[in-house]
C-alpha cells in the first residue's frame, strides 16, 4: 500500500470574480475535521477564468506562506498535449509556484496530457525547474489527469514510467470525465454522462501494478430538486464515491466541502469495519501459531487472499492516523485503534 492518504482530492479556483478573489482558495486552506481535504488542488485550469489565471497565481504564491494546511497541497496548472501555447504557460506557472512556494506544495497536477512521451516531457520540465530552484531532486511531484483518448491508450504505459529513472516523481492517477467524453464524442441522453467503469477500474489496476495512487473523477451534479425545493444531492455523490472505494480507488475528487466530508468518511473504515478485521486478524494470527494454512472464522474461510483485505482496513486507518490522527481519535473507540496500530499484519 501507498504510504500517503488521498481519500479527497479537493479543487478549489484559485482565483474568483468577488470582492475576495481568493475566498475559496482560503476556504479550502483553512477547513478542519472532515471537511479539510487530504489534497487541497488549487485550480489555476478549468476552474479559474482566463483573465484571472495571473492573479489566481498570485493567490496561491501569497497564501500559501502565509496559512498552515494539515494536508498536502498541489495545485493545478495549463497543459495540454496539442497545444504548445497553453503547455508554455504551463512551464511558466510551475516555474513560479515552485520558485516563490516549492517549499510549500508537495508537487503540481497537470492536465490533458497525451501519451507516454507528453507525460515524459512534463517528467522533464517539472525536474528542470526543481533544479533551477534549487529544490531536493524529487521533491515536487507530478500527478497527471488522464482524460484524453491519447492517455487512455497508453494509460498502462504511462504508470510504469514511476519505475523508470526520473519517473519517481510520477504520485497519482486522476480521472478527468467531462473532457475524455468530450473528445471521445460521447453524449448525455437525458440520463447524464456515462460513468466510465472499465476506465476506473483499469484506473485503479495500473495504479497498483506501480505503486500510483488512483482518484475517481468529479460529481458535478450537486444540486437536485424534489418537491420544488433544490437541495444538496448527496446521495448521488455518496453513490459514486461508495463504486469508487469498492474497486480499490484511492480517493475521490471534491468540488465542495461537503463533498469532502462524505468522501473522507466513505474512505475512511467504519468503526464496525475496523473492529471487525481487528479481531478477524487477531484470531487468525492466533491459528497461524498452530501451523494453520487456512481457518474458519465466523462462518467464513480464511486464507492468504481473504486475509490481505482485512490487512487493507487496517492499513488504512494507520495511514489516515499519520496525517489525521484527531479525525481516528473522533471516529474509533480508543482501544480498538490502539488494537489496530499494534496488530502484526504479515501473512507469514
């Protein structure tokens, strides 16, 4: 398992037509408990206008420095692998945040990438600026948005570049729906845009053959309307986060805090779940001091395989405990987590 938590990749518009053009920026910044994300992403793409991109920039560089954000932060740049206008002032942007804030950010996201080639010049371009700055060699990351046909066909490809030499860098897979419908001419009939299952779920694959981490793509439905009042529609959200956590995807994106809150709670073990694989590890551990292969626990077989899903569980609350340890404090009971932080998890 990845040693790093992403249950929520969080965009918020770097910059905004208001009397405070950095007001969800600082609103991301500054979010506790269940409503801060693991991965603040502010957006100087899609999510800020063209004529704001320059002081979305500037946004990011003065608030950085000066707020303390729990978890990890990567912004959003331009890019795009048919463009060499919009991957120049990707080059620009990156060489800023990393001059004026590499200290602050754990790496930048870039978007609209093609096939292995653009991600190995993007590889190239982040590596030129670390050292330009100064920066220790893999400090910043890359994490890359896959939402063009061109990734797609060489999404396996692309994931083993975090084998290769100056491929370390390579963090995450994200989904990116809207635009890979778009170029793939894909339609919505009434019914919304189709969900993409097989690309998730090579997503995920690809994500763990080379120790990636793997974030579905955004719900931008986020209001509905019932009885003629709109409201919230976190069912909808709840539903896409929950197909998300079933094939192993890392995390979800977030457009809203209270998308957040319900992705870092569905990515997070229920305290049911965590007593339950605790106590189904430690009474298989107990068998495996008998020479035991295999073991009937609770009316279920046992083995290497099933025995690895619980591991699952409880790698992950020790993971989230290391970033967040006052949301595991809140949400189990104080000595099943102490359980599950001292719990021998190899098979063997």
């Amino acid at each position: 398992m990845i040693n790093r938590t992403c249950r929520t990749f969080q965009t918020a518009p770097a910059a905004v037509p208001k009397d405070d053009t950095a007001k969800y920026l600082r609103s991301g910044l500054t979010a506790e408990g269940f409503q801060a994300p693991d991965w603040l992403v502010p957006d100087l793409e899609d999510g800020t206008a063209p004529d704001m991109k320059a002081e979305g920039l500037e946004n990011v560089c003065e608030l950085l420095p000066a707020l303390e954000f729990p978890g990890e932060i990567w912004p959003r740049v331009q890019w795009s692998y048919d463009d060499e206008t919009v991957r120049a002032r990707g080059r620009e942007e990156i060489d800023t945040l990393v001059q004026d804030v590499g200290d602050e950010i754990d790496g930048v996201v870039v978007p609209k990438v093609g096939r292995r080639e653009d991600v190995e010049r993007v590889l190239e371009a982040v590596a030129g600026v670390e050292a330009d700055h100064g920066h220790p060699e893999g400090s910043i990351g890359l994490s890359i948005i896959v939402e063009t046909a061109r990734a797609r066909s060489d999404l396996r490809e692309i994931a083993r570049l975090r084998a290769d030499a100056g491929g370390e860098r390579l963090t995450a897979l994200v989904f990116g729906p809207v635009d890979y419908t778009a170029e793939l001419g894909g339609r919505d009939l009434g019914d919304g845009r189709p969900r993409w299952d097989g690309l998730l779920e090579a997503l995920s694959n690809e994500a763990s053959a080379e120790e990636l981490l793997a974030i579905g793509g955004p719900f931008d439905d986020l209001f509905e309307e019932r009885a003629g009042v709109t409201v919230y529609n976190a069912n909808g959200y709840a539903d896409q986060v929950e197909r998300e956590a079933r094939i192993g995807l890392d995390g979800s994106w977030s457009l809203y805090p209270k998308q957040t809150i319900q992705a870092n709670r569905i990515h997070t073990p229920t305290p049911a779940e965590l007593e339950r694989d605790v106590d189904k590890i430690e009474r298989f551990n107990a068998a495996k001091v008998e020479g035991t292969g295999a073991v009937t626990i609770d009316g279920q077989m046992v083995d290497e395989a099933t025995f690895k899903n619980f591991r699952n569980t409880v790698e992950t609350v020790r993971a989230i405990h290391r970033t967040r340890p006052e949301q595991t404090d809140e949400l189990y009971d104080e000595g099943v987590l102490e359980r599950a932080l001292e719990l021998e998890l190899s098979y063997r």
